[in-house]
C-alpha cells in the first residue's frame, strides 16, 4: 500500500448517524481528526438535523434528506471558505447531529412545598409532581445557548437543566389560578394549559418547545387531608350523636395505646377535656332519663358518680386528661355527693 493510498483511506466518505439509544439529543460525528473527502454522501434520517461547524462557526444545517458534500450543497461553507471557484479538496468541519423527536415523560416535582392562600382552609402547603415533553424546534438555538460543543449530550442532563425552571413556574400558575386545593384534581388540564404558556416563555430562548405538560399528583399537608377526611366522613354520617361517640372510642384507643404521649400529642390540644365533658354529660343524662322513669327526685346517684370518677381517672392514667383536667371534674362531681 502507497502513500497516497494511505492518506485516501483517511478521508471521511459517508457521514451518518445510528441512534442507538433513545436519550441522546445531540451526537459529534467522530472525525478523528481526518478530512471530509469533496462529494462525500451525508444521510440525515428523519427526526435529526445535522449541523456543520467551521473553525467553531455555525456553517450549514440539513434537514433529512441524502446529500452529496460539494460547494452547491454547502453555500455557508463555501462563502465562509472563500470556495468561490472551483473546490474539490478534502476539507474540515465539525459535524453534529440533533435530534428532534418528542421526548416524553419528563419528571418534575416541586422540591418545598408552595405555600398558597386557599378560599378553604386560608393559607395551605401543597406538593406537585408531573410530567413534560419537550422537542428542540430550533437547532441553531439550541446548540449556541444551551449545548455547546460538547460530544454528546442526554435528555437527562436537560431534564435536570430544567428542573429550576419549571417547578417556580408551577407555583406562579397555581398562586394565580386561586383554585382551592380541595378542586385542584378536577382541575389538573386547566392548571397544566395555564402553566405551558409561562414555561414556554423561558424555554424558546433556548430553541426547546414544549410540548406538553401535566399535573400527575398533589399532596397537602397531613393535618389538611385528616381535616378533609372528617369532613367527608361527617357529611355521610347521618347520626351525629353515634358519630361523636365513635370518634371518642376510637380517641380513647389510640390515648391507651400511647399513655405516655399526653393529651397534645394523642388527640390534640382540648379533645381530653371535651371527651370528658362529654362523659360527664352523658352519665347526667342517663340520670335525668333515669329519674323521669323512677320519679326520684335525686339527681345522680352515688354509684353513678363514682363509676364516672372511676372512668376519669382511666383517662387520666392514659394520658387523655391532664392532672388539672382531672382535679377540676372530680371536684364538681364529688360537690353532687
């Protein structure tokens, strides 16, 4: 093998692009430092563009198609080159490949929660999590501002990239939208359509479109969602009365199961001193409607007063009334005897 023969082998005579992975945006053509052969054939497969550089110097951008690299084919190179006459050297360039299909499933979430004023419940917390797809509609843009020169480049790294920019867009279209976090489900297209607008605006400077975006999920607080449950459960019961005592067997389970926990931490601060009353006042009415049955005049009996002693004092030991609690109910209930 000549000289020639082997400086021939080194010119570059077919330039293409296999995408072997779905993730890769942008892709350099490995060159190895060899030329570009005059009349070499380029292949541009749907859903990329290549892209020409010139000592760095954005040159010709081809949309899909098949090619032959001669000086009617590259009028940027050609001017940028000085090949007003007649060219047919090897030459250099940079060649990349974009992609610029749809990249779906895009995960964004809002890493604090937003603090909103709800008409519900006035001021609430909320956490986000959805989805976005994005393709790159200008190659030009995309490749100055946001890619640079590097060799390769993955979705990922944009998806990252992003993250800054749309979880405080979320939050300025949600503050606006002024839907109560008890609608937002039924809510999550009208919210998504108004927060694309918002997004797009700071992604065009970077050549990306949006192409879609969605709400999958939203959490509120721990507090909230037991609050919203007590209301759901309250509105399907038909029977208050059976309701509250429900609500106060199922207080006094969770108190014996954590008798060290103390009335804030098991119920909540002033549920042992209503649980109370309410026995208080249950255990009288039992007396009232016993002596209405028996004509007796007295009140509550003795037995019954002291069963209730018995029974405050368990909340106590449980940790459901605190010691002053309990002082201030024995005290009237002994002033009966």
């Amino acid at each position: 093998m000549g000289l020639l023969d082997f400086f021939l082998e080194e010119f570059i005579e077919v330039i293409d692009w296999v995408e072997k992975d779905k993730d890769t945006v942008l892709w350099k053509f490995p060159d190895k430092d060899a030329n570009i052969k005059y009349g070499a054939s380029l292949t541009v497969r749907e859903s990329q563009v290549a892209l020409f550089l010139d000592e760095g110097r954005f040159a010709d951008t081809y949309d899909p198609g098949m090619y032959e690299l001669i000086t009617q084919n590259m009028p940027v190179m050609t001017s940028l080159k000085n090949w007003d006459r007649a060219f047919k050297s090897p030459f250099k360039a940079d060649v990349y490949f974009l992609s610029t299909k749809t990249f779906t499933e895009l995960k964004w979430g809002t890493p604090n929660p937003i603090i909103l004023r709800d008409p519900e419940f006035k001021q609430v917390r909320v956490k986000a999590h959805g989805t976005y797809f994005i393709r790159v509609n200008d190659a030009e843009k995309f490749f100055t501002q946001f890619a640079g020169t590097k060799p390769i480049l993955k979705i990922q790294e944009i998806e990252s990239a992003l993250r800054d920019i749309v979880s405080p867009k979320f939050a300025e279209s949600i503050a606006e939208s002024g839907v109560s976090v008890l609608d937002m489900v039924s809510n999550y297209t009208e919210i998504g359509e108004k927060v694309a607008p918002f997004l797009q605006d700071d992604l065009t400077p970077f050549g990306i479109e949006l192409v879609k975006f969605q709400i999958t999920s939203t959490s509120l607080p721990k507090e909230v969602e037991e609050f919203y449950d007590k209301m759901t459960n309250m509105n399907m019961v038909d029977d208050m009365d059976k309701f509250t005592k429900f609500t106060t067997a199922n207080a006094m389970e969770k108190a014996a199961e954590n008798p060290g926990g103390g009335a804030s931490e098991g119920i909540g601060m002033g549920m042992g001193f209503g649980m109370a009353n309410q026995m208080m006042n249950q255990q009288m009415n039992q007396g009232a409607n016993t002596n209405q049955n028996t004509g007796s005049s007295k009140a509550q009996s003795r037995e019954e007063i002291m069963d209730t002693l018995k029974q405050l004092g368990e909340l106590k030991e449980a940790g459901v009334l605190t010691q002053e609690e309990f002082d201030s109910k024995k005290k009237d209930l002994l002033s009966r005897l």
